[in-house]
C-alpha cells in the first residue's frame, strides 16, 4: 500500500468544492489595532443586567399586589396574628402589675403582625409588622 505524503506545497492542495484557502492571520482585529496616538482600543461587550426585585412595603390593610405564584393583579387576604411583640407588651404589663390589661395587645392589630396572602393560590406575599 502506497503511503499518502503531505505536500510540500500548501497552493497544490485540491479544496472542496474548489473554494479558495482562508486568507492568512494578519494579527489582531481591528477594533484591537494601535491608534494614531500610540493607544490601543478596544471593542465594548455588552453586559447583562438582571433585573431588581423591588420588595413592597405590605400595609396592615390588604392591597394591590402582582402575585408572583401566580401572576394575577390581585387584592391581598390579610391575617392577623400574634407575634413576638405581641407576647413581650403583655409580659411587660404583667410585671408592671397590670395584669387586668394583659389582653390589651392581643385585640390591637399594631402590636400583632399582619400576614398577606394571594386570594387566588394562598401564596404567602409578605408581612406587615
């Protein structure tokens, strides 16, 4: 079997389709040249910017939300329950010696905290405190 050689000239090689070779390299891109000054430039790439949740500030009233569950234009279903807060004004009026108003924080919705949910999926939204 006879063995196949490169040639030693690169124009004496058949292409396909009979197209020409690639011109040569010529060195750097011209975005990438030197300027008149001696400064080389260089060509911007676009960056990507994600976009910013911007977080809503919930109100102890139901509002107008786009629920992010399910995409609908919604009024939010409020429930309001104890919190943290709630427990440590009713501590501090026991120690005080008012133990009659214990229950005073548990009927104030401004010492309990106020959760928001989508009507249409119960999506929890946020929290008013």
């Amino acid at each position: 079997m006879a063995e196949k050689s490169m040639p030693s000239d690169p124009s004496s090689v058949n292409f396909i389709n009979n197209q020409p070779p690639p011109p040569p390299y010529q060195g750097p891109p011209p975005a990438m040249q030197p300027g008149p000054s001696g400064t080389t430039y260089v060509t911007a790439t676009p960056v990507v910017v994600a976009p910013i949740n911007v977080v809503r500030i919930m109100g102890s009233a139901p509002s107008s939300y786009i629920c992010k569950s399910c995409n609908m234009n919604i009024i939010t279903r409020t429930e309001v329950k104890p919190a943290t807060k709630t427990h440590l004004f009713a501590l501090l009026l026991c120690v005080l010696g008012l133990w009659p108003c214990v229950c005073v924080p548990y009927c104030v919705d401004s010492c309990q905290s106020i959760d928001h949910y989508c009507p249409n999926c119960s999506a929890y939204i946020g929290t008013a405190r």
